[in-house]
C-alpha cells in the first residue's frame, strides 16, 4: 500500500547533489511531490526534505540506495515520528478594490497576511500545512487566481529527537 512520505537527507553541500538524489528517485519510479533544500545547522551540509510517495518496501530501498550516494550524509523518514511541517504558498488572487473586504475575511480566518496590492489584484502569503494551503486556495479560487506559487514542505521530527 502507498503512503505519503516525508524524508530528510542529510548532505554535503556540493554541485550536482540535488540531480543525483532526485535521479535515484526517478529510477525507482518515485514521484516526488516537493523537495525542500537549504543549509542545515552544520556548516557545508544542506538538509533535503523530500515529500513522495510510495509502499514501505520501495522507500526502505531508496533509503538504502541514498546512503550509497558519496554525499549523502544521514537519511530519516520524519513521517514515521510525529512531525511538525510546513508550507509557504504566495497567492497573487484578482481584487477589485470592490471585492477587497471578502478576500481580506478570508485572509485573516487563515491567519494569511496581505504582502502586496496592486491595483486590481492582492498577493497573499499563507503558510501552514499542506492541507490549510490547499483549503486556502480552494476559498480563493473564486476570486479569480492569477498565480501561486508554492515552496514544497520542510519539517522536522517533534520534540527533542533527533
């Protein structure tokens, strides 16, 4: 059975490391839903986190297939723990000044901040799980969206775990 996975790659912060982890995935036939990358709390390391999909077989295989990668550093499956992620979406939504009050209703319901206006449309930055995002756009829709654009998710394990 396929379930969401959310996985942390530890790795040397080198040229061609984020082609050959994302190459390994298409080879097994791995989708990936999102891939977050950025330095980690060590020097010259960056912290993957990958969202994809796929059985508990499969993914113990590209686990292992990972850690045969010379950059690859340390490799955690963070939905196996409780975990906190997030999301960060920018939505530019068509506004006239007339339909402003609605979209700003929904904004603050969403706790979403207003980051730009412009004369016929507003830009809006909402950040959370996947599911508020998705929840966001979805009562935006309406409005008309002109672009979103969406970062993928980061997350660590809860608590004091490493």
């Amino acid at each position: 059975m396929n379930y969401k996975h959310t996985i942390s790659v530890l790795v040397n912060n080198q040229p061609g490391v984020l082609q050959r982890v994302s190459g390994l995935f298409g080879r097994r036939g791995f989708n990936i839903e999102s891939i977050t990358v950025g330095e980690s709390e060590e020097a010259g390391l960056s912290r993957m986190v990958i969202v994809t999909t796929g059985d508990e077989k499969t993914l113990e295989q590209v686990s292992k297939q990972l850690y045969k990668l010379i950059d690859v550093i340390k490799v955690v499956d963070l939905s196996a723990n409780p975990m906190v992620a997030r999301e960060l979406a920018l939505i530019k939504v068509s506004a006239e000044p007339s339909a402003r009050p609605e979209i700003l209703g929904v904004v603050e319901t969403f706790r979403a901040a207003v980051v730009d206006i412009g004369p016929s449309s507003l830009i809006v930055q909402v950040v959370g799980d996947s599911e508020k995002i998705d929840a966001m756009v979805e009562l935006l829709k309406p409005y008309g969206i002109r672009e979103l654009s969406r970062t993928g998710a980061t997350a660590m394990i809860r608590g004091s775990v490493k």
